[in-house]
C-alpha cells in the first residue's frame, strides 16, 4: 500500500486529488497540509511514502518544504506540482530534493502512475523533459569559474567505472534505459543494473538527481 500526504492551500484541489488516489486499491491518503510548515511536520509523524507538494502555498513555501523534508533522509520521496510544464520553480524543487514533477492538470492515469513511480524510487520526469527543464534554468546554476587542465575532478565521480561515467552522460542527455541499451549494444537489464549501481556510489536519490548530477559536474553542457 503506497501512502500519500496531500500538501495544497487549495481545499478543493487537495479534495480532488485524495478522492483520486483514494479510488485506487494501493494507495491510501494519511493526511492533509494546507501549507509548506504542515507539510513537513505532518511527513515526520506520519512517514508517508510520498508527498504531494504543492509550490506556491502561504507561509514556507514547497520548496523549502520539499528541501526540509529531503534532508532528514528519510524514505519519504517528494512529487512536485506545478501550474506550468516549466514552472520557473520547478527547477528549484528538484534541486531542493524532489523526485520529480507533473502539472496540476496532468490526467488522472499521469498523476497515479507518477505517485506509484516515486514511491519505488523512480523518477517521474521523462528524461527528455528534465532535459529541457535543466536547460531553460540552468542559469540557477552558481557561476563558476572557468576551467583549467588541472581543475581537480568532481570527487562524487571518483568511484565511477569508466562505463558507468559514460552512462551517467547519457542519462544526463535525456536517454531512457531502452535508448541507452540500443545504442551502447547493452541488455536493458545491464543498463538498469548500471543505473543503480550510479546511484548507489553518487548518493543520488532516483535518476532526476543523476541528471543534476551531470550538469554539475560538467559531464552534459546546456545545449
């Protein structure tokens, strides 16, 4: 059973989305939160595996929320919700933590396949969309200064084979593991085994924060 904090200052979207998650066989609703200080107080009681997070809500915001509850490391994953395809906070919400977004008005079958993703620690962003959102605000991104040949490597990329820093690239380029089999002439098996062998050594969360990741470290450039 996948349970679910709703966090919305709006009553009747919060009622709408529990009467449709409550509709589904495995999942259940623990809570509501009508703003950003709920949330976070209510995730550390009620440990629900995912929270639906609003980001514009009175008071703490959903990314600072987002980024409070992330950082207890709890298992608790956050699924951000926005106006827009590219809400300009977005961005800053999976840097905050998320484990991705959808749009308010995404159907139904989106938003329930996207809970039931992030509840087994996928990301719901499509790789080509987190692709795009990286690059329409990677001016978040703090300057930094230009590199020189003895620039010391990004030490989070130490423990990776040579093999799996090339994979974290192409992930990093909006390749889903079916594209990155084909091309690399791998079994989607092995690729899946890769990813999260990349995960487990970068101390990524899911494969958004892998995408993060590469920017990051210079690994993918905004095109």
């Amino acid at each position: 059973m996948t349970t679910v904090l709703i966090a919305d200052d709006q009553p009747l979207q919060r009622l709408g989305f529990r009467m449709l998650l409550e509709s589904q066989d495995d999942m259940t609703v623990l809570g509501e939160a009508a703003n950003g200080t709920e949330a976070v107080r209510m995730t550390a009681e009620l440990h629900p595996d995912v929270v639906l997070m609003d980001v514009r809500m009175p008071g703490l915001d959903g990314i600072e929320a987002t980024r409070r509850i992330t950082a207890t490391g709890d298992r608790t994953r956050v699924l951000i919700l926005t106006t827009f395809d590219l809400d300009e906070y977005a961005y800053a919400g999976l840097r905050a933590g998320a484990s991705g977004f959808l749009v308010k008005d995404a159907q139904p079958e989106e938003l329930l396949s996207g809970v039931r993703a992030v509840a087994t620690g996928d990301a719901v962003v499509a790789p080509s969309l987190t692709r795009r959102l990286l690059d329409a605000y990677v001016h978040h991104l703090p300057t930094a200064p230009d590199p020189s040949p003895a620039a010391p490597e990004d030490p989070r990329l130490a423990p990776l084979t040579d093999r799996e820093r090339e994979i974290l690239t192409v992930i990093g380029m909006g390749w889903t593991n079916t594209e990155i089999a084909t091309r690399l002439h791998l079994a989607e098996s092995t690729v899946k085994t890769h990813v999260s062998r990349i995960l487990a050594k970068t101390g990524s969360r899911d494969r958004v924060q892998a995408v993060i990741l590469a920017y990051d470290t210079g690994l993918v450039e905004p095109s």
